[in-house]
C-alpha cells in the first residue's frame, strides 16, 4: 500500500475524527518519509503514551487499514464454488477493544468510549461492488468459519458440545446470509435436451433448492379408505432403520447442497409407536418437516409442535359428508372439520387433498365452498387406478378439461383453492397468463426434487403408483438419486419433449401407467393441449 502522507485520512478516517485534526497532524508530521501506510497501527503502539493517544487507537487503525485495503482489493467472485468456502474477501482480526465497528459506523462527533476486552473483527465484501462490511462477530459465526477452515465433522463437533446438527447448520446457513461463506448452488438440475430449444426457460423450473422424502413410515391405519393404493403388508420402520434412514438423508442433503423436508405419512404416521421420538431426530438434523396424516387430538399436536412446528399438516377429504364417509369411513367427515379447527388453533398451516374421480367431480366446488373459512389450501389430484383405486373410474379428456375450466372460474373468488394439477399450465397458456410450478413445482417431479421411502426401504419415484428406482437398505440415497432408473422417471413421456410447457407439466406418470399406457413414451391420457 503506498499513499502520501496528506491522505492517510482517507485510510483512517476513524482515527483521524477520534485524534481531531490538530493532534493528528502532529502524529503524522513524525511518519518516516519512505513510511508503509498500513503500518499506522504499529507506529501507535509505539507512541501512544507520548502523544497521549487513546488506548484503543492501534486496534482501530488495524481495522481501517483492512477496511481500505478489502474495498481495493476487489476480490473476484466465484458465483457457484464447488463446495461451502470462506468469502476470499475475508479478513478475521483479534483485538483488545470491543466496540470499535460501532465506532467507525457512527460518522457523528460524539463522546464515544470503546470497552476493554477480547473482540473479533469481520470485514469483507459481498460483491466486487459492494462496500466493505464490517461487524464484531458472534462465537456462533466464529464457529461456522472455524467448521468450514478447518473442514470439521459435524456429528463430532454436535456430540461434543452437545448440540444439534440443526444448531450447527443453522450457524453455517446464517454465515452464508451474511455473505461471510459462500455455498454452491444446488445440484439437482433439469435436463435441459427435454424442453423447448426455443423457450427462456426460468431457473426456478431448472434447478431445485429443497429435496423432499416423503416417508412411509408405517403401513398402520386407522381408515379402510376405497381407493387407498396400497395395502400391502411391509413391516413398521425399527428406530435403527430410522436413525440410519435421517443420517443418508442428511448426507444426500448435503452432498447435493439443498435443503432436506421429510413429509412423514404411512398409513397414518401418528400410529407408529416411536413416530414423536423420529419426528424428533428428524427436526434435531434441521430438517423442515411436514405430516400427510388423519385427524389426530389437539394433545397431540401440542407434542409435535413442542418438538417442531410441521410446514403444514395435510388431511384428506373425498367431497361432501355422504361421499367422504362412504370412500374413507363413517365419520370422518366431521372429525376433519373439527380437526381443522384445532389446527387454526394451533397456528399450523393446514391443506385437504382430495383424489378426484369421475364420482367426485361435481362435489369438489361445493367442498371448496365449505371449507373456504376452515384450511389454508384445498387442492385434488387425480386418482391412480392401482391398489384399491382400481375399481373406481377417472374422468376422460373431455370431462377433464370442462372439470378444470370451473375449478379455475371459482378459483378466483375462494382464497383457499390451490392450483396443483400440471394440466391446469394448458390453460394458464391459452390465456397468456403466468404458469405456475404444477405438482411439484417442477411440473412432474417423480424422482427430481422429490422420492417416495416405504415402511421396508423400497424407495419409489412417486407413491401414487408401483415405481421402484431401489432399497435405502442395499444402496445409498445417492446411489438410487443417479440410478438409471430415476433418470427414466424424471426423463418422463418422450411425446412431451420439447413441449411449450413441459418444464411445468409433464402429465401424470401415475396417471399414465394406471391407463395402461408406456410412461416412458406416452403423454397423459387428459392432455388437451393444442398442437403448436
């Protein structure tokens, strides 16, 4: 760093208002001529007691040296590292004086006094624009850096200071918001081969931030629902299994750099024995958490939300009382509208599924209706003919397309009507309006940015149909993820690509396949979609 003596001022702007201009310009009248401007902090050590200079000055100094060099420096950034690294603008700096950030933020002259005692000082930047931050730092954030340098185990360092991975995670995530690490973006890309060459794709539909398991963890269930896909015998997760299950899912999650939710259903996951002791160890992993379940007691949601409050609690309803109670059992519809209540009570977001069917179909608006003051979302999908589903009927093309028409005109006036089905993109396409994310927010997202776990390990694409891709107890979650058969999940219908609204459509592979169709080359049987 070479500047004249005339613009150290411009270096230490701090140091200059705090020694006021008559004394500073003593101090630097007895700099060296050949003097190293950012040796400032030096040359106060040394003379702070014969010009009287406050005790803190050399620290302060030390920092606006940093401050000025960082702000010269401008560090090239990478926009995607290839792992979790330290901001390259960086600078960490020990200091005796707590306080003095807060001394060079505040530009007014006022009587301010740094206290003794051990500080940290952080100073970097976010961009090769941005002006230099600087802040004392937390022991949290001193932590992420020190995990991150020093490529730290995180089970050890938890098990050491007997905290969770949550904590240590939640560390890193803030670090990361502040800028001071940089994490790389996620990995779980779209194929881009399979859309429209001509189309601006938008990144949200390409890359996928959050990876969510939806986990079986029990085929026991309290209902005898018609049209339940799959009553299959498969033995209730061990505790052991479940503890290996959160640590390859914790592991995925952060080897593909997103965020892990865990949608706990079965059966009913409520019923299985240990469920609040693997909703626990799931939340302690900083796992977000959701329950696709049946209508439990305010105790109970009392429990979970001690432990974590879920993202959202989905309950399911078959449209009107007489309809519900014949597909899911006597009562059930009023005990889910009372459940509602309790669930507004206690501050959980709440969602009904409905599977639609053509039995169904004309109750879905006179449902919609009822619960408008009752959920925060209703939304359908369509029904699978597989498992119990297979003895009742789907709507047709035709039937389908006059079905989505309505739902959309009411959709507008009841606040709670959710869109989900990807074909509804088709008519959003028609009226030159905004698509929106389908299903999963990726259209189909069968094996993308989401699997389906069962009771016995079998992992499935999507748990609306028979869609093995591997066993969490033979291979790595991983290993299933990259497998030739996901790959052909979430390829989807060769008939779909390229087209106009495939990065939010896709079809219905359950759909598809419950038809009797080749999910792998034919589009959903519903598409009405116009020829370009």
């Amino acid at each position: 760093m070479t500047i004249a003596k005339e613009h150290l001022a411009e270096i230490y702007p701090t140091c200059h208002r705090i020694l006021e201009p008559k004394k500073w310009q003593m101090v630097t009248e007895e700099l060296p001529p050949n003097f190293a401007p950012d040796r400032l902090a030096d040359f106060f050590n040394q003379k702070w007691r014969q010009y009287m200079l406050p005790l803190y000055i050399a620290d302060l100094a030390q920092i606006e040296a940093c401050i000025y060099d960082t702000a010269s420096r401008k560090e090239t950034f990478t926009s995607q590292p290839d792992e979790l690294c330290v901001n390259p603008s960086l600078s960490l700096i020990q200091v005796s004086w707590k306080n003095l950030p807060e001394l060079i933020q505040n530009k007014e002259i006022i009587q301010f006094e740094p206290e003794q005692g051990e500080d940290f000082v952080l100073i970097w930047q976010q961009t090769e624009q941005d002006t230099p931050t600087v802040r004392s730092a937390e022991p949290d954030e001193l932590l992420a850096l020190k995990i991150v340098v020093e490529k730290l185990d995180k089970r050890e360092i938890a098990r050491q200071q007997q905290v969770t991975l949550a904590d240590l995670d939640g560390s890193l995530s803030r670090a990361v918001r502040m800028g001071i690490l940089l994490k790389p973006s996620s990995t779980l890309n779209r194929d881009k081969s399979l859309f429209a060459v001509d189309r601006n794709i938008p990144e949200k539909y390409l890359t996928s931030k959050v990876f969510t398991l939806q986990w079986h963890i029990t085929q026991t269930c309290d209902l005898n629902c018609k049209h339940c896909y799959d009553r299959s015998t498969r033995a209730t997760v061990t505790i052991e299994e479940a503890w290996d299950v959160l640590d390859q899912f914790y592991d995925f999650c952060q080897d593909r750099h997103v965020f892990g939710q865990i949608s706990f259903t079965g059966g009913n996951p409520l019923m299985h024995p240990l469920f609040l002791d693997i909703y626990k160890a799931a939340a302690d992993r900083g796992f977000m958490t959701a329950i696709l379940g049946n209508a439990t007691t305010p105790e109970k949601l009392t429990e979970i939300c001690a432990t974590q409050k879920p993202e959202f609690y989905q309950v399911s309803l078959e449209g009107l009382k007489e309809h519900n109670d014949y597909i899911r059992g006597a009562g059930y519809f009023d005990r889910v509208m009372h459940f509602l209540d309790d669930l507004k009570a206690a501050d959980i977001y709440s969602m009904v599924m409905l599977t639609l069917t053509r039995e169904n179909m004309g109750q879905v608006l006179p449902l919609a209706e009822l619960l408008r003051d009752k959920v925060d979302l209703f939304t359908f999908n369509r029904l699978s003919m597989v498992g119990e589903g297979a003895q009742l009927l789907t709507p047709d093309k035709e039937e389908y397309e006059t079905f989505l028409r309505t739902y959309l005109e009411a959709e507008h006036d009841n606040p709670v009507m959710a869109l989900k089905d990807n074909l509804i993109n088709i008519i959003r396409l028609e009226e030159d309006k905004d698509l929106f994310g389908g299903c999963a927010g990726f259209g189909c997202g069968a094996a993308f940015n989401f699997v389906a776990l069962l009771p016995d390990g079998e992992v499935d694409a999507c748990r609306k149909f028979p869609s093995p891709i591997g066993n969490i107890h033979d291979q790595t979650l991983g290993e299933i993820y990259d497998s030739a058969e996901a790959v052909r999940y979430r390829t989807g219908p060769s008939s779909c690509r390229g087209c106009r609204i495939r990065h939010v459509c896709g079809g219905c592979l359950a759909v598809i396949d419950s038809k009797g169709l080749d999910l792998a080359a034919d589009r959903d049987p519903c598409c009405f979609i116009a020829e370009p």
